[in-house]
C-alpha cells in the first residue's frame, strides 16, 4: 500500500518524506485556500514547487466544472510536471474529461466518491486513481472502510486496475483498516501517519535496553 500525505503545506511535506516512507502528495482546493494560495500564477508555482519536491504522485485539482474547461486545466496542469496527476471531480462532466485524459496518457484521480457505483464508472472510464472519501462518511454514520471493501472486491472481480486511493482518513488506525481491506493508497494528513509509530511498549522496552546497557558498561 502506498502513502500519501493529504497536504499543500510545504513544511508538512518535508516532514512526511522525511519519514522515509512517503509515495506522494495529494492537495485540493481547500487545502490550497488553508495555504493561502490564491491567484491562478501561484497555484500553478505552488503545484510545481510541490512536484519538484516530492517527484511522484501530485494530484493537482482542477477547478473548472463543465467539460471543456476540465480539460484545458487538466492539460496545463499535466504539462507542469511529469509528476502531476490531474484530480477531477465525480461528475457527469468529470468522467467524460476522465476518459478523454486516458486516451491522452494522462494520469487522473477522481475525487469525491461515496458510492460504489460512481467508483464502477470512474474505472470504467479509466481512472488511474479513485478516491472515496471514507472520514466524511464515518461523520454521517455511514461504514466508509465497507465502502473501500466494497469497491475492492468489484475492482478484483471485474479485473479494473484504477488504483483505490483512501482519502478523508482521519486516524491511524483508519490506515491500518485499509490496509486490512485491500486499499491502493492511503492519503492522510501527517499526524495520522505519524501516529503510527507510537506504542507504549516500544518506548517502555527501548527505555530498558538502553538502561540494561548503561548499567552493563558503567
Ligand atoms: O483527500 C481528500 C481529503 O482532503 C478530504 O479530507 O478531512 O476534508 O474530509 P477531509
């Protein structure tokens, strides 16, 4: 399963690719806004200096809704860098531009998914990444790793090799659930990935070592 960190802020992406583990970035348009970034110009540097950064995976969004204008933004992003992975909303509009940048060799991610049957079109129209957005359902009541399930069984049965991206993890242990359940990719933000590292018994058992040490070379 690979790791992506769910961020526009430089400082956070240092911070996950310092931890020697990380396979991408994945940003949106909130994020982007949390940055402050705003103006066409400093996006498209913001997404540069990302992609240069990090050398894979980039979803970069588009924010055009209709057909013709996802496909002009999706292009310039795509020829920004080689590492940039045009992000396109789940819609009727969407999975049309989808399938146009597959035909084109661009690499996509369709973002806000909540059902299994709008990830069955976004394979069919050749997605390269889905993301189904597992924390916003949790906050409705609703199983958002079943859905991960879900579409990771249909994905097998039906042979589609659009990636599934989790994306909305709020938890360490939402990461660890998807791996469980056969995800792709996970995108988190930091603090989740990094919550993975931490046990009781790791930190108690270090302490005796080092301790059994000192006492054993003093
Ligand atoms: O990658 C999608 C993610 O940014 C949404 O997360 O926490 O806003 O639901 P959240």
């Amino acid at each position: 399963m690979e790791f992506f960190v769910d961020t526009a802020n430089l400082d956070q992406i240092r911070k996950a690719m310092d931890l020697g583990v990380l396979d991408g970035v994945t940003t949106n348009p909130s994020l982007m806004a949390k940055e402050g970034i705003r103006g066409n110009d400093a996006v498209m540097e913001h997404y540069l200096n990302i992609a240069k950064m990090v050398g894979q995976n980039v979803s970069a969004e588009v924010i055009a809704t209709d057909y013709e204008g996802m496909i002009r933004e999706g292009q310039v992003l795509a020829a920004l860098h080689p590492a940039i992975v045009v992000k396109v909303p789940m819609t009727r509009d969407g999975i049309r531009a989808i399938h146009t940048f597959h035909s084109e060799g661009i690499r996509t991610n369709c973002t806000l998914v909540f059902s299994a049957g709008q990830a069955l079109l976004a394979a069919k129209a050749g997605a390269t990444y889905l993301s189904p957005f597992i924390g916003r359902l949790d906050d409705l009541n609703m199983d958002g790793l079943e859905l991960i399930a879900q579409i990771v069984q249909i994905y097998r049965t039906q042979g589609f090799t659009t990636k599934i991206l989790a994306a909305s993890i709020r938890s360490s242990l939402h990461i660890v659930r998807c791996a469980e359940v056969g995800a792709d990719v996970v995108t988190c933000p930091l603090s989740a990935m990094e919550g993975l590292f931490y046990h009781p018994l790791t930190d108690k058992g270090l302490a005796q070592f080092l301790e059994d040490h000192a006492r054993n070379n003093a």
